[in-house]
C-alpha cells in the first residue's frame, strides 16, 4: 500500500512498530488496521536517495492489507483490455469495516 | 524508485513500453534513462484500490536505477543508530551523469 506520513505519523510507527500514516483529507492520524486489525508491524524501513519517500518492510497481521479484501491494494493489472483482479479476495470487505465502507 | 506521473507521461509509458515521468520542478516529461541509458522496459502495470498509485513491473536496461549507483533508491536502511547501506554500488554516478550531478 502506499500512505503519506508527517514526520508525527513517521515518529508514532517507530515507537510503536506499528505502521502509522496522516491522513490529509482526515488531518489526522491513522494507525493502519486500527479498524480491520489487519495492522502492519514494521521489520524494515529503508529510505531513498533524496529523502522523500520511505520503503516499510512490514508483517500483516491479517488475511489482507486492503480495505477491498485483498492482500495487497495493487490488485489490479492494467490491461489493453482494461483492468482485471489478478489477487484473490482473502476478507469481505462488509464483514470487516462495516457496510457501506 | 518512487515518480511522479502526470497523464501525459503515463501515456507515453504505455505508448513507448519505458517508464516515463513528469518532474513537477521542472516541468516536463522525462523518461528514466534519457541520460544515463538505464531504461525501466515495462513488464506490467498495477493500479491500487482508489487509482491514484500505479505500481509497475519493469525490467531494468543498466546496472542500476538510482542515480547515486545503486540497483534501488533505496538503498539505505534506517535503525536507531542512523542510516545504513545495504546495497552494493553497481557503477560510478560521476561516469554515468558527470561530474557535479
């Protein structure tokens, strides 16, 4: 998945292990899983040559990362064709954030 | 690595098979390798679950991607203690980019 963090969403995932992003259109911080409990306990944080982005190394603790059901949010491939699911879906979506999510 | 990609510079990814960003400090399309002729070939295209990120799969045409010399951007890992390299330097940036970049 891919989540901007602030420098108190960076601080908050290194003190507790726990990946933490900021929400802009929130303005507040989100703790990933801390509705779903699929939570991203960090192994790695590598960061890139001008500083800007940060590449988490992380162990889900849940059948999938993304809010639709799936193990990762890159689900998807990009076809001529169109889109297609290449990942099975591991949750129900409903069952887990509540319908209408 | 981690771009930025406007719609332009993701149609000329699909239309040319290489990666191709937008630099928003400069202003303008720029392919990955123009210069250093480490090329990203595109293998497949993913897009997350609210389509604002594309992850892709791409074959590299050179020793390495980043233009410090190594095969990743990141390649430095961050621990309490500060940053570490975790990667071998694949070739010598001021020979590649010349001197001063």
């Amino acid at each position: 998945m891919l989540g901007y963090m602030n420098a108190e969403a960076y601080e908050q995932t290194v003190k507790t292990g726990d990946v933490t992003f900021f929400s802009r259109s929130r303005q507040k911080l989100w703790t990933k899983g801390e509705t779903s409990g699929h939570k991203l306990r960090v192994r790695e944080v590598q960061v890139d040559c001008d500083q800007d982005a940060l590449l988490i190394q992380a162990e889900l603790t849940g059948p999938g990362c993304c809010h639709m059901g799936y193990k990762s949010c890159f689900f998807r491939k990009v076809t001529a064709a169109g889109e297609e699911v290449i990942m099975e879906r591991e949750f129900d979506p409903a069952a887990v954030y509540g319908v209408g999510e």
